[in-house]
C-alpha cells in the first residue's frame, strides 16, 4: 500500500538530487535544469498533501509554483542569453568578476 | 489498487534515474531530455495522487514550454560536452556530495518519524475540476490576478534582458 511516506520520501530523494546537482555542477544551465527539479519535487510534496488530507488547496498552489517557475525560466534563460553574448562560457567558475 | 502500486513504483523510479541522469550527464542536450523524462514521470505520479488536471497543466507547460526554452536556448548557445564533469577547483567533490548527502538526511528524517496518523486516501471518484475552479477564482483569486502581474514583468524582462543593446 502506497502512503502518504513514499510520497514524501520520493520528493526528498528529488530535492536532494536537485541539490546535488547545484552544488557539484559547474554548467549555468545544468544548474538552471536542477533548480527546476527542486520545484517540481516540492510541487509533488504539495499534490501528495492535498490528495492524502482531502483538500484541493495544495494543488492551487502547485499552479503558482509552476506559474513562478515558468517565469523563472524566462527570465534566467535571458539572464544567460546576455552573459554569454558578454562572455562566451556558461562555466560559472569563469564568470567572477563584477565588471564585465 | 494494484495498478496503483505498479505506477507508483514505475514512475517513481524513473523520475529518480532521469534526475540522475539530469546532474551527472556532461552533455547538455541529454540532461534536458531527461528531465523532460523525470517532469513526465512526475506528471505520472499526479495521476495516481488525483489531480488528473495538474498532470495535464505539468506536461503542457513544463515539458511543453519550459523545456522548449531550455532546448532552445542550448541550441542556440551551441553548448558542447562539458570538458569535466565537476569542477576540481574550490570546494572538494568530496565535501559536496557529503553535503547533497546531510541534506537528503536532514529531510527524510522528519519525514519518517511522523506517522501522518490523518493521512486518509480519498474516495476516488470525487475529484471534479469545478472544484479547483472554485477554489482558484474565489479564494485563491488575488493570488491568481498577482500571477498574471507576474507573467507580465517576467514576458518584459525576458525581452529586455535578451535584447541587444
């Protein structure tokens, strides 16, 4: 039988993943891709929530967290369009300087 | 219900793989298909939770629009294979996966120690999307209306950010 717990747990091991992934990658956009992962494992926290406790108000708010990361997207994947036409790399470790 | 425990288990391991997949592969493209495979999954899993609409909203607007942008933008970028995979410089591999390794820890802990005694599966059937329509354009409504806001300032921004000055 399929709880409450495995639902959690799965969206832990996703979070962890996602993490994991910010902190070990050095590619902008993998990172951009892990933060992305992070979000959809706490919209399956809130939709495992919503169903096990008979109410719909965690999957309202699983429409804005997808609103905010749809947003998140757009914006970032400009934020990296423009850095990259100022410098040609998306290693984050080349990327330290504060005046371009 | 034994379906349901077969599409659990089927999706739940291959959101875990494709997130794998997704932090340790070095080619760009291949690691935005596998999320797309993992947000896929996901969407299973939505299924299984009752909240049919939210899967079909997660696969029309992560898998459909957000992944687009990604592949999009890689492409334009033409990014190649990473050279290495980690960075060996700065912080030691070692320490970071130590990390990853506290927090996963640190949140299933928790999650194991509570019992979710009022943890009920919900009769299926009940579950009508009128219902998440009331919800959203009565209570949730200023909430939505600052969501458009939002979706207007981020379209701007975009444009702004990404235009040649």
């Amino acid at each position: 039988m399929i709880g409450l717990t495995h639902y959690l747990m799965l969206s832990s091991i996703l979070f962890s993943l996602g993490v994991l992934g910010v902190l070990l990658r050095r590619n902008l956009l993998i990172i951009f891709m892990s933060i992305e992962l992070m979000l959809n494992s706490v919209n399956l926290a809130w939709v495992s929530i919503a169903n096990f406790s008979n109410r719909l108000d965690g999957q309202i708010f699983v429409f804005f967290v997808i609103t905010v990361a749809a947003a998140e997207a757009a914006v970032g994947l400009a934020l990296i369009i423009s850095i990259f036409r100022l410098k040609p790399t998306t290693h984050i470790d080349e990327l330290n300087q504060l005046k371009g | 219900m034994a379906l349901e425990v077969i599409l659990f288990w089927i999706c739940s391991v291959t959101s875990v793989v494709a997130a794998l997949f997704v932090i340790l592969h070095r080619n760009p493209i291949l690691s935005a298909l596998a999320l797309l495979a993992s947000l896929f999954a996901v969407a299973g899993l939505f299924i299984t939770l009752q909240a049919p609409f939210l899967a079909a909203i997660q696969i029309l607007i992560y898998a459909g629009a957000v992944m687009v942008l990604f592949i999009f933008v890689i492409m334009l970028l033409n990014l190649q294979k990473d050279p290495e995979r980690f960075a060996p410089q700065g912080v030691p591999v070692t320490l970071r996966f130590a990390l990853g390794l506290w927090v996963f820890i640190g949140l299933s802990i928790p999650i194991l120690w509570t019992a979710f005694t009022w943890a009920m599966p919900p009769t299926p059937g009940a579950y009508s999307v009128s219902h998440l329509a009331e919800l959203l354009f009565d209570q949730y409504l200023l909430p939505f209306e600052l969501t458009s806001f939002l979706l207007l300032v981020a379209m701007v921004g975009g444009v702004v950010l990404a235009k040649k000055s």
